[in-house]
C-alpha cells in the first residue's frame, strides 16, 4: 500500500503545485513567474544538498525525482512558502508583490507572520511524512509529538531570508543583473541553510 | 481567487487527516491543530471586516439627510 500511497501523494501535491503557480502567474504576472521560479530553484538546490551530502534526514524511495532528490521535496517548499505570503498577505492587509508593483517589499510584521505560519506547518508535515515513511529524521533526532525539533528552526529560517533576499533583489535589480543576483543568492541561502541546519543540529544536540 | 492557495492548504490538510484517520489510526491532532487555526484566520478577518463595513455604510446611510 505503501507505494500507491507515496504516489498518490507525490501526483497530489504537484497538481496543487502546479496549480498555485498558475495563481501566482494570473495574480502576479512576471512578478509571480519569478517567484515560483525562484522558489522552485531554492527547493531543487537545497533537498539536492541533503540528498547528496547525507544532511538531516533520508527520503524513501520515491517515483518521481528531480535531480538526486525526490520531487516532492523540490517542490514543496515553493509550494508552501507561497502559500505562507499569501496567508500572511490576506493577515496583514499587505502585499508582497503583484498588485502594486512598486511594492516589493516585505515589511517586519508580514515576515513575522509568515514565519509564525511556516513553524505551525511543521506540526502537519513533518509527523505526517514520517507517518507515511516518506522521509526519515537521522536517529538520536530530538522531538515532541512526533514534530523535530530543528524544524521548528529550519521553516522558518529557510523561508524569512528568502522573502525578505527576493524582495531586496526584486526592488533594487533589473535584467541580467537580477538573474546573477538571484541565482547566487538562492544557491547560497539553499546550500548555506542545509549546512547550517545540519550544523546548528550537531552542536545542540537535536 | 486570492484564498486559493489558503484553501488549497486545507484540503491537503483534510485528505492527510482521511489517510491517517483511516491507515494509522489514531489522528495526531495537537500538532496539526496550531496551523488548522490559522488558515481559519483569513476568512476570520475578512467576515469581519465585511461587517465592519456594512455596519459604516449603514451608519452613513442613516445620519444622511
């Protein structure tokens, strides 16, 4: 059952994927394009990482891949962190991006908010996708209700930097610049966040 | 339209609640319960403030000569 389950699962969320992509192009225009493009090279980099260099937890043997890393894991960090704006937009009365383009920012309290709803998500995935054996904690990994502790650091962590990085990057460059400076800065963010998550979990003992 | 991520969340989080419900019985549901709270919130405020403004369009339509 195991394996139908994992693939219902896997099909599920790249349809509701796939599908708040198209929110963010008709919302958002090129403005959503970068985003999810952005987002979708965030998630592809960073589980990347931990699929290669052994980091923080093991997948299950998944359908569908994306590099060493399984699909799901790409895309749902995208998935969730624009989720996460859009709760924290509707919340605050504030918009990211999209509407008003000269916007483009993210204010204190909106990045507040989306953190707060980033940590929350980590009660529904993390004890749900070990549940459902999709991905596996290193042993010895520290938890209250089946929900890691180092987590409840990593969500928020991954996901305030980046909005706060793509709305500086988004306001201040234009062309090929923007590109060069995406690109570093979400490799680095993605690379730099599994490492150190890695890192911050050895020496807390988490 | 601009809920529909939101909304999107919550069915994901209604058909993971039907699979353990149903396969791994019982349902885990303190850990679950902080972001079944939140995503509650938008439609929250947004009734609100739909009322708010009713009740102002209201009191502006009555204090109109």
């Amino acid at each position: 059952m195991s394996s139908g389950l994992h693939l219902f699962l896997e099909l599920t969320t790249l349809l509701f994927f796939l599908v708040v992509v198209a929110h963010a192009l008709v919302l958002r225009g090129r403005d959503g394009a970068w985003l999810m493009g952005s987002m979708l090279a965030l998630g592809f980099v960073r589980e990347n990482c931990v699929a290669l260099y052994h980091w923080l937890y093991r997948f299950a043997d998944l359908h569908l891949h994306l590099g060493a890393a399984p699909l799901i894991t790409a895309i749902i960090w995208g998935y969730s962190i624009y989720i996460a704006i859009c709760w924290a937009e509707s919340v605050c009365g504030e918009a990211v991006c999209g509407d008003s383009l000269e916007t483009r920012r993210a204010s204190p309290r909106l990045l507040a908010a989306l953190g707060v709803f980033m940590i929350a998500l980590v009660g529904f995935y993390e004890p749900f996708l070990e549940l459902v054996d999709m991905a596996k904690w290193q042993d010895g990994t520290r938890r209250t209700l089946g929900v890691p502790w180092i987590a409840l650091v990593g969500y928020p962590t991954l996901s305030v930097p980046f909005v706060a990085g793509w709305c500086h990057i988004m306001r201040r460059h234009r062309g090929r610049a923007r590109l060069a400076w995406m690109t570093v800065f979400v490799v680095t963010l993605a690379f730099g966040h599994a490492w150190g998550l890695q890192w911050l979990k050895g020496v807390l003992g988490w | 339209m601009r809920w529909l991520p939101v909304a999107l969340l919550a069915t994901m989080l209604g058909i993971a609640l039907v699979i353990e419900a149903v396969a791994y019985p019982p349902v885990q549901w303190l850990p679950k319960l902080p972001l079944a709270v939140l995503l509650t919130l938008p439609f929250v405020l947004a009734a609100t403030r739909a009322r708010r403004h009713a009740a102002g369009r209201r009191d502006r339509a009555e204090t109109e000569p």
